[in-house]
C-alpha cells in the first residue's frame, strides 16, 4: 500500500511500483511498460488517493548518486534532501543547506521548487536532466526554466533523474548556521506526526497560517485528519484519516477564509488521484 511509504500515511494500491537504481534501468522500463506513469519521491508533499490508482509508480530513492566536481555538484533525484546537505556540510560544501528543515528528494524538491522563505532550490540550480514517457533524455538548462513560489514548472510528463548545483566553499559558521535550523525546525513544526507539510501556499502579502487561525480552525477535525495546533497550514493524521477527510478539512479552510477574507486558498501540496 502506498500509504506505508507516504508521510500523510493516506494512500491505496496502484498498478506496479518499480524502484530502478539508475537513469539507464528507468529508461529501459519507460520504453518497456505502456503503462500511465507516475513518479514519486519521498511522498512528503502528495495526499495519494486511498482507492486504486491506475499507474505504474516509479520511486526514485534508489537513484542516488552525488558527484562533486569545481563549485558544482550532480546529485540524481532520489537523493534525500537531508543525506545530501549532510554530506555537503562534511566536506565543507555550501549548497541547499537552509533547506535542511524539508523533507524529500532533490528530484521532489526541483518539481515543487522547495525552499523557505529566504532560499529556494532553482537558486542553485545550474541544469535539470530528465527522461521523457519513452525514455528519451531532456535537459532543461537553468534559464530556460520558469520556476515560481513552491512550482519548479517542470513540463508535465518529464520525470527528473539529476540536476546540476552550484555550490561554494562553505563559510566558517555552516556547522552553526544548521543547528540552528534545526533548532527552530523543533520549535515550530509538528515532529513526528504524520503530515506532509504546508498544506496551502502563502497568498501574495498573506500568510496561509494566518488566515487560518483567524477563521477559527487552528485544531479542527475531519474523521481522522486535523489541523495541526502547533502550526496550523499543517493537517495532520491522527491514525486513521482518510483521503476524503482531507479534502473535506482542505474545503472547509478554503470556504472559511474565502467567506472571511475573499482569499481563495491554492493547495501547496500535490493532490493524487
Ligand atoms: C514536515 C514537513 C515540512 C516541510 N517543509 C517544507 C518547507 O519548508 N519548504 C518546502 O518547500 N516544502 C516543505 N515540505 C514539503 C516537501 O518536503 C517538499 O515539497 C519536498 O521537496 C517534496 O519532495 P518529495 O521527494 O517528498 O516529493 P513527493 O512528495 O514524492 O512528490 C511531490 C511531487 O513531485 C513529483 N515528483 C517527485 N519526484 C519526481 C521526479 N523525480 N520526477 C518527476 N516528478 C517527481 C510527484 O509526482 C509529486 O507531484 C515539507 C514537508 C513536510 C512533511
């Protein structure tokens, strides 16, 4: 079930999940299986429908490699954001630490452009490569890209395998500089509970957690899903929530804060169906 995989722990059954341990396995099986196709990463930013989806999943956690060369790094899509920072950071490396607090792969975080308020990844994005549904290689150059607030606008269909970063040599005060994040990461964010982060993108000159408190629905619940009380753009699981109690607890926050403040909501998070 991929709700076992999934940070939301929401999620059915699908047609065949592959995990191919590199670009050329991923092509072979593109140009093998007619299949519809999706591609996931760590699953920490999709709510995946909990009845059958009608696609081959393809997850990319076995594609890992990183390879260092002068101030740039390839790092392929299945990387975890986290592994990746760390190994930058033992070898004295500057690259996407101020997003050590997200969760997910590099490939998860090109398609979302992830970051925080100050830094996003197309920041220090040199070139993406991809595979397209037949297995045909694409590589989008860095300016030829579109990215905007949480959407790296990489074409439909395209599956990212690895990217380029730019990196720099780190300053004296990296070691600091990420245990600060973390420290404010456990101050701020449910730890531990099953959720997949940001559930709204923050409207233009609004905060999404804002307008939510101010509608009355810090801790509310649906079934089993809730709005998370110590950060309330987070929806949480309690244990048995489903998909249609998400959606319920994502309708009701978006009529309350429309009625109230004439703002319609946008899902950060990747509905799949
Ligand atoms: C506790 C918590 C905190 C978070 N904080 C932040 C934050 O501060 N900032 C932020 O930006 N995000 C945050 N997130 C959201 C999430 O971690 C990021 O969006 C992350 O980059 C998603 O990566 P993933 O590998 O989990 O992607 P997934 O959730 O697996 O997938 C996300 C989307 O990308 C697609 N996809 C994934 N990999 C590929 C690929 N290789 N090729 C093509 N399509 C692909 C999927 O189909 C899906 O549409 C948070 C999540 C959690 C749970």
């Amino acid at each position: 079930m991929l709700r076992d995989l999934s940070f939301l722990k929401i999620g059915g059954t699908c047609n065949a999940v592959f995990e191919p341990t590199s670009t050329s396995d991923l092509q072979q099986l593109l140009k093998k299986t007619n299949d519809n196709i999706l591609c996931l990463g760590a699953m920490s930013n999709v709510l995946l429908y909990d009845g059958h989806i009608d696609k081959s999943v393809i997850l990319t956690k076995k594609m890992n490699n990183i390879r260092f060369s002068n101030n740039q790094v390839f790092v392929e899509a299945g990387c975890s954001i986290a592994s990746f920072i760390k190994i930058c950071v033992d070898n004295n490396i500057s690259c996407i630490e101020d997003m050590l607090c997200i969760p997910g792969t590099i490939g998860g975080a090109i398609i979302m452009n992830a970051g925080i308020q100050s830094f996003e990844i197309f920041d220090v994005v040199k070139s993406i490569q991809c595979l397209d549904r037949n297995g045909n290689t694409v590589i989008l150059q860095r300016d030829n890209c579109s990215p905007q607030y949480r959407n790296g606008n990489i074409p439909a269909g395209l599956i990212v395998t690895s990217c380029i970063l730019q990196t720099k040599k780190a300053d004296n005060d990296l070691r600091q500089k990420i245990s600060n994040i973390m420290k404010k990461r456990n101050q701020t964010q449910p730890i531990g509970s099953f959720t997949c982060g940001s559930t709204f993108k923050n409207p233009t000159g609004y905060k999404a957690w804002e307008l939510i408190d101010s509608v009355g629905c810090r801790g509310m619940q649906i079934g089993g899903a809730a709005v998370s009380d110590l950060h309330c753009n987070f929806i949480i699981n309690n244990g048995n929530a489903t998909f249609s109690d998400v959606i319920q607890l994502i309708n009701t926050i978006k009529q309350r804060v429309y009625a109230k403040h004439g703002i319609v909501l946008e899902e950060e998070i990747r509905i799949i169906t």
